[in-house]
C-alpha cells in the first residue's frame, strides 16, 4: 500500500471529470459532500439494461458498474462554484485488466489468489490523497505484487500528468 498526496487538486478534478482517463475503473463505492451527502454503491445491476444496450456488456461481467457510467452524475454533483466539503471514491480494477497486471509483472500470485487491486480517492479539508491496495484470498507474506502495482499507479499518474508526492 502506499498514499500519494495530490498536488495540484483543480488539475486532477478536470482530468477526473471531464476525461476518460479513469472510465476502465469499477466503482466500488463513492460519497460525495456538498450540502448533504450524496452516496454511491456501484454494485452492478445489470438486469437494468438490456442485452442491446451499450453498456450491458460492461455491467453484466463484473460485480462494479465502470466510472465511465457514473462519472457524467458525478461532474452534476460536484459542478459549480462551491468545491465540495469532501468526497471518497474506491476503485477496482476491472477482471480483464486485473489478469493483464498480475501477468505483466510475472507475480508469483494467479488471478485466483487476487481478490481486488484498489485505487482509493479521498479529499477532505481541501487535501486529496490516494492510497492503493490488494486483496488477496489467502494469506501471504509476499509483498511484491502490492509494490508492483503501487509502482503501476504512479506510472499512470505520471502518464497523465497528474502531479503527486509520495506520503509513504
């Protein structure tokens, strides 16, 4: 696990809201503070779309909906002249994109043993930090596959240009 504190808060808000860039995430839950508490549990229910509908495919293969789904209400509630009070936003990565990580890193670890790599989004008193994690379905003392994907997270941001330091 580690915790990267957000450096330039505006920037990440527009990249967050108003691009793509974390659309291939499942959002495991989210709440968002403005003047009341707006609270989001993104398990997937698919039996709301029909199989033509352009989302079905997306919605029927995991247990979290994408962000790329709920990210148009989110920019509704956070949009405006007032900044919320705070927010929380857990991610997952998606089963596919999951396999590719734990494949790419030659880890002794199989998709199997992997319950979830989480992405952890949370501002509060106008700091914003991420955290990562792994959940696994066994017990281990090996840490590597947590590092890796700790080191994949900063590759992304710093592929997307989003500033941070390191707080662990």
């Amino acid at each position: 696990m580690t915790a990267l504190s957000i450096l330039d808060v505006k920037e990440f808000m527009n990249i967050f809201l108003r691009t793509d860039t974390f659309d291939s995430f499942l959002l495991v839950e989210g709440a968002i503070t403005t003047c009341m508490t707006y609270l989001l549990d993104g398990h997937a229910k698919a039996d709301f779309f029909s199989p033509e509908d352009e989302p079905y495919p997306l919605v029927s293969q995991e247990p979290y909906i994408p962000f790329s789904l709920v990210r148009p209400v989110c920019f509704s509630i956070i949009k405006g002249r007032r900044t919320p009070s705070a927010f929380k936003f857990v991610f997952q990565l998606s089963s596919e994109n999951q396999k590719r990580t734990v494949a790419s890193i030659n880890s002794n670890f199989s998709p199997e043993d992997i319950s979830g790599m989480y992405l952890n989004l949370k501002y509060q008193e106008q700091k914003l930090t991420c955290t990562t994690g792994v959940s696994y379905q066994m017990f281990s003392m090996d840490k590597s596959l947590e590092h890796a994907w700790d080191d994949m997270v900063k590759i992304f941001f710093r592929k997307h240009k989003i500033p941070f330091e390191s707080l662990s």
